[in-house]
C-alpha cells in the first residue's frame, strides 16, 4: 500500500488562499463598514501568509535541487 504523507506547507497554502477570496468576497458584497474593515484585515494577513508560504517553498524548492 502507498501512503502519500500530507504536506503541511501545502495545506497552509490551500487555507490561506482559501481565507483571501473569503476576504475579496466579504468585502465586495458587505453592507457595513464593520464588515468592509475585516475583510481589508484578512486580506493583509493572507497575503502576507501567502508571500511568506510561497517564498518558504521556494527555498525549499532550491536546497532539493542544490542538494540531490
């Protein structure tokens, strides 16, 4: 049998991508400042999680290649 072990980095990217449309669409259809102020937030945080994700598997990316 073959067991795929699950990668962590990839689950973080899929929830944080996830949590930015989340974001878009709660921004485009809110009715209130309140909801307009979080989704303005959310977004912040999920694209700067997405950065850091994405840079973070980059570099992960170059050591395998660099070290085989």
């Amino acid at each position: 049998m073959l067991y795929k072990k699950t990668n962590p980095t990839m689950i973080m990217f899929g929830t944080l991508l996830i949590a930015l449309c989340s974001a878009i669409s709660t921004t485009i259809f809110s009715e209130s400042a309140f909801n307009d102020h979080f989704g303005f937030g959310l977004m912040a945080i999920a694209i700067i999680g997405l950065c850091l994700n994405i840079s973070y598997m980059f570099i992960n990316m170059i050591f395998r290649i660099c070290n085989p």
